[in-house]
C-alpha cells in the first residue's frame, strides 16, 4: 500500500509542474481545461498499469512461495522506492527504471505458470509432489482393510497321504496391506524409477512382513524397455503387472493362486511386436524371493518366465472387468511358459504376503520330507508350467478364462532315484457385469485343479461398488465356496485345507 501511495505521489509532481508551468495559448481557456483533462486521463490510465503490475507481483510473490526447493525460482526485479510505478516519460525521453518491470514481470510470470506442473494426479499412479528439467517423482499409497470370517469352515483336514492336519478358524479385521510407491524419471525422461514399501500387516513376525523393493527400467522405443530389479515373473495373467485391477481386493481364485511364480530378482524386458502384438520376458533367481536371503539361493540364474499377448481388436484395457464400457468388443489371449529349477533352500519357508510355494494338489508343499514315502526327501527339482488365457470386454460385460498345466520333474534328493514327474492341470472362469456404469459391479468366478494327490476346487460371487465413480476407492464384499483348498495364507481370505464358506467384506485404496 505504501509503494502504491508513494507511485501516486511521483505521479503527481510532474502533472502538477505542468500545470504551473504551462502558459495560456493565446486562443481561449477552453485549450486549458482540455490540456487537464488529458493531463488527468492520462494520470487514471497510469494508476491503472500500476494497478496491474501489482497484480503481477503479488502473484509471483505467492507462486515463489509455493514452489518445491527442487523447482527453479522465478527472479524478482530489486526492490527500490517507487520503483513499483511506471513514471511518465520525461521530457528528454528517458524513463524510469520501474518500466523494466513492466516486460520482466510478465515473462517472469510465464516461466512461473509453465515450471508449476508438479502437483498434478493420475490415479493408481498418485500425485506428482517434484517436476523439474532433471526428473519428477510421484507417490502413491495403496491399502486395505478388510474383515474375514472363516469360522464356517471345517476346523480340520485330511490330506492325500491320510494325515489329519488343523485348520485355524480366523475372524479379525486387518489393514492387511500398506504400500507406498515412489515413481518418476531421472535426467532422462526414458530412464524410470519405481520404488516402494509394502508391509503384511496379517503376518507380523514372518519373513517379507515388511519389504522394500522397486525396479529402474529403460525405455529405448515402443518395441523394447529394459527393467532391472524386483518385479513378478509373468507367468500367469494376474502376474503380468496389472494388480491392483482384479475382482477381488488382493486375492486370486485358488487355481492361479496354486500355479503362478511371484516376485524375484532379475532382468526383463517388454514391448510391442506390432499394433496388436506385445510380449514380456524376464530372467530370474527363483519362483519366489521374498524371505529368501541370497546366500540360499542355488546360483543357477536360471527360472525364466515369459508372455506374449494379443489383443486382436484394439485396446483391450487394463486388469479384469469392463469398468470402461467398452463400446466395440475388446478381445485378448495371451500364452506364458515358465521354467526354473528350485531348490529346498531357495522356496521361502512362510506363507507370508506373495510368497508362493510349490505344493502337490493336497496342498502338502513338495520339499516336505518323507511325503513320496520314508527317507525320501526332495532337494531340488524343476517346475515348468504354461498357461493360456482370453478375456472379452463389452458394454460393461467381461469374460475371462484360463488354462494352467504344470510339470514337475528331475527330483534330486534322498531316495527320490526312480521318483516319477508329477503332472497337474487346472483352469479358472470368471464373469462379471456392470450394473450402474462407473459404481456397481457383480462377478462370479471359479476354479479348480486336478492331478494326483486331489482335486480341489473353490467358487466365489461377490460386488464391487466404486464410491467415486473411479478405481481409486471401492468397497468389495465377496462370499467364497472352497472344497479342500490346495493353497492359502495368512494374506488371503483363505487357507490351505479349508472346506466350507468364507466371507469378507474389504474397503480399498488405491491412489
């Protein structure tokens, strides 16, 4: 308000000098007060520049004020008395410093406006928090809490080798999962980073309850990125990197539970083969690294799990369901191989959030000593396993299905000369639609898997409702049908030997 008071004032000492200097044309008084007049016009035209350069400055004072330390400072011209005002002209043409301002403010003001894109969100991907000329970095927080009952089930099982085993009956509510993503690129928009921490919050005390993990990724063009790190080999479609768009909040039907690989260190790349055509293929340490220290792995570097998929008319989205309401038929099938050699030393020992271990159809984990009859104890092994599975999407109508077969063979170990391969096979079915676009969603799904020691199956319906009209939060309730589950664990809603019905009822994040 002072340099405002103070400009006017330095505006009116030369109108008022003009006015007394100025001698009376010989024509008639009415020159005079026109001369005023001007003089006055032209003395409200420049209250009105100042007034507008204030504007200016009071924006870019509160844009400085806003910006990361990461972000580049928009520079303000030097504060001087009454420089804030733009002086009329003197008589010998010179102007004021202050007319400076009036073309640096404006370019000042347009740097500002075009740095000021951090704090932008894309759901699922989070709000970007830095974004400069050397990188940007988003963070993302995805999370649950859920409610399980599984007292309906039976308190017990029998498995294929006649053991009778305990089932424990649970009923909590948990926020059985905290993830917190940190996404962006480095000097190089190609060069991307994605890190995160999750914690099992429903297995406290085990191994990988807590974790801390990510990947770099190079993108050379749209046929190949090349990815260093921790991912989920793609040996299935629920591995492939569309998580968290499933059905179920965090839990797959007991099939693809039962085959699939999980996380492990490697290298992998993807891409797109043409239009229609895209691929993933990734080398790693093991099925399944979480809770699995280096020094137990069998340093063969050899599990290798691979994708290739077609998506014949188009874009065919991301995850299960048709929340998009397609309104063309979408279409995909897509084929995975997976291969490794596993060691007893390299499977993780817990049951903890992802790990997954390789089991016969009973449920009974393959490594456990003396199962194929006493002294027979497998060490290592190999597992090779292939799936096969399409998906149609229309008008808020999916269909989805999948085909799993698995190999396991070439038994190292005490006694196990002569063991035989051991061969199962399964598929799941799943189909959903959306019965108020963008908020209520009904599904069923079910599976089951066939081979030597059994043939377990589950069933499931459930609903998902969308309380923004978007994936970031819904609320799912589902009830799940199980006849003797060949796998399970404390992160999911169901465990291994369960038989009987389980609700639970989850409400979801996902930034």
């Amino acid at each position: 308000m002072l340099h405002r008071c103070a400009g006017i004032l330095l505006l009116g000492v030369p109108l008022i000098a003009l006015a007394q200097n100025a001698s009376p044309p010989p024509s008639t008084d009415a020159s005079i007060e026109q001369r005023l007049e001007r003089l006055e016009q032209r003395q409200k035209e420049l209250e009105r520049e100042l007034q507008q350069k204030d504007a200016k400055i009071q924006e870019l004072q509160k844009q400085n004020a806003g910006q990361t330390p990461s972000s580049p400072t928009p520079v303000l011209p030097p504060a001087q008395t009454g420089t804030s005002t733009s002086a009329p002209p003197t008589q010998t043409g010179t102007t004021t410093s202050a007319q400076g301002t009036t073309s640096a403010a404006p370019a000042a003001v347009a740097a500002a406006a075009a740095r000021k894109t951090w704090g932008s969100y894309t759901p699922n991907l989070g709000f970007r928090v830095v974004d400069t000329d050397r990188g940007d970095m988003s963070v993302s927080i995805y999370t649950y809490v859920r409610y399980l009952n599984q007292k309906d089930l039976d308190d017990t099982y029998t498995d294929a080798f006649g053991n009778v085993k305990s089932v424990q009956l649970r009923q909590d509510v948990q926020l059985n999962k905290v993830q917190i993503k940190f996404l962006g690129w480095l000097l190089d928009p190609r060069f991307r980073y994605f890190l995160y921490a999750w914690t099992n919050n429903a297995a406290m005390g085990q191994g990988a309850q807590v974790v801390l993990a990510g990947n770099l990724n190079y993108t050379f063009n749209q046929y190949v990125t090349f990815s260093a790190g921790i991912t989920s080999l793609p040996g299935t479609r629920s591995v492939e990197g569309n998580f968290p768009f499933w059905y179920s909040v965090d839990s797959r039907l007991m099939a693809d539970e039962f085959f699939r690989p999980s996380y492990t260190s490697g290298f992998w790349v993807r891409g797109q083969i043409t239009d229609t055509l895209k691929y993933q293929s990734m080398l790693g340490n093991n099925l399944s690294t979480l809770g699995v220290s280096a020094a137990q792995l069998d340093n063969h570097f050899n599990t290798w799990a691979n994708a290739l998929i077609w998506e014949p008319l188009g874009d065919f989205g991301l995850g299960f369901g048709d929340f998009e309401a397609h309104d063309a038929l979408a279409a995909r099938l897509a084929l995975h191989y997976t291969r490794s050699t596993e060691d007893k030393q390299s499977q993780p020992n817990t049951d903890g959030f992802e790990n997954t271990q390789i089991r016969l159809a009973d449920g009974t984990v393959v490594f456990t000593p003396n199962i194929f009859g006493p002294g027979i104890t497998v060490n290592t092994l190999r597992y090779q396993m292939t799936c096969m599975d399409f998906g149609l999407k229309y008008r808020g109508w999916s269909l989805d299905g999948e085909y799993f077969a698995r190999w396991l063979d070439q038994f190292a170990g005490p006694g196990t000369v002569g063991l035989p391969s051991l061969y199962d096979h399964g598929f799941q079915l799943q189909a959903s639609y959306m019965v108020i676009p963008q908020s209520l969603q009904l599904y069923v799904g079910g599976s089951t898997i066939s081979g030597k020691y059994g043939h377990p199956f589950d069933f499931r319906t459930g609903v998902n409702y969308f309380l923004f009209k978007n994936k970031v939060v819904r609320w799912n309730t589902e009830l799940l049908w199980l006849e003797k589950s060949a796998t399970g664990g404390t992160s999911l809603p169901y465990p291994v030997g369960g038989n009987g019905v389980v609700f639970h009822t989850t409400l979801e994040m996902a930034l």
